[in-house]
C-alpha cells in the first residue's frame, strides 16, 4: 500500500517540478547568464540519485531505517510537506521566482513571508521532499542516495544565485544576507 502512495507522490512531485520547469523561466530581456549550468547539473543529479536510490533500496533490504511503518508514514508526510512548502515559497516570490537563476527588469529583494527570515525556502521545501523520499525508501541507502547528491547541488546553485544577487544589488543584498538564515532558521 505505502509503495503504491509512494509511487503517486512521487509522479505527482516530478510532474509538478517538470511542469514549472516549462512556465517559469526567465524570459529574454532577464539577466541569465549568471546560471551556470546550475539548473541543469539540478536536473542531472535528480534524474540519476531518485531512480538510483529506488533501485538499490529495493535491491539491498539489509539496511533499512526501521521496522516500523511509521517512517514511511513519516517520509511520505514529508514529501507533500516539502512540495507544499516550496509552492507557498515560489507564491511568496511570485514573479520574481524563475527556475533558472535570473533577473527581473523591475527585480528587487522580495522580504516578507518566509523570505524575512532565510533567503532560499523554496530549495529547504525541496531538499524536505528528498529526505522524505529517503525515508519513504526506508533505506539508509535510499536516504543517502536521495539526499546528499541533491543537497550538494542545492548548495552549489544557492552559491550561484548569491552571486548574482550581490552582483545585482551589492550591499542591498549583503545587509539582507546578514539578516537572515540560508536555509534554515537558526542553524544555516
């Protein structure tokens, strides 16, 4: 039962991220040279670390998180809590989200909703959701395979994006970096 609701959301997850991907670019009068190739080492890296992480938890069931239901129960639960989180994120950003890394002609350094406190919950949303998927393996295989290929992805594009905004904004965005968190509230 938890494989088939798991196998849902995670159609439903790449479905929704394949679906942003083709209605929220930059259009060409955007600064988005800045990139990096950043949006595409993202997509490689998803595209090798899910499949890879469901086939090798599947293959390997000596290692597995716990007995327990629960923390698939957990895992799923976090997926679609990430999805949600990243969606009230991008809501947040409205049109100055894109998913390649780019500027607005009237871009400016949006503050409110969560964006008062760290500067990229839209890739804490998403980086939930893959450790959701880890649980919902519930393989330390799966977990690790779903995770850190992404989380250091996330972290390279994070450093992308910065880069531009300082470049953009300079001390503006400087000031805004010290007063908040890069990802999550009082830790980083």
């Amino acid at each position: 039962m938890y494989e088939t609701l798991h196998q849902i959301i995670a159609v439903i997850w790449v479905l929704s991220e394949v679906l942003l991907n083709r209605l929220v670019r930059s259009s060409q009068s955007d600064k988005t040279q800045a990139d990096k190739q950043s949006l595409r080492f993202i997509w490689i890296t998803i595209m090798i670390a899910l499949p890879l992480a469901h086939i090798l938890s599947r293959q390997l069931h000596m290692l597995p998180i716990s007995t327990s239901p629960v923390i698939v129960q957990a895992g799923l639960i976090m997926i679609v809590a990430g999805m949600i989180y990243r969606f009230i994120a991008i809501y947040t950003l409205g049109r100055f989200f894109t998913v390649d890394v780019a500027i607005r002609s009237d871009h400016r350094i949006v503050r409110k909703g969560m964006y008062k406190y760290m500067r990229h919950p839209s890739y804490l949303g998403s980086l939930l959701s893959f450790l959701g998927n880890g649980f919902a393996l519930n393989s330390w295989i799966g977990l690790v395979i779903s995770f850190v290929p992404v989380l250091l992805t996330f972290l390279y594009r994070m450093k992308v994006e910065e880069e531009l905004l300082i470049s953009n904004f300079g001390q503006e965005y400087i000031d805004y970096k010290k007063e908040t968190w890069r990802l999550i509230p009082f830790v980083y």
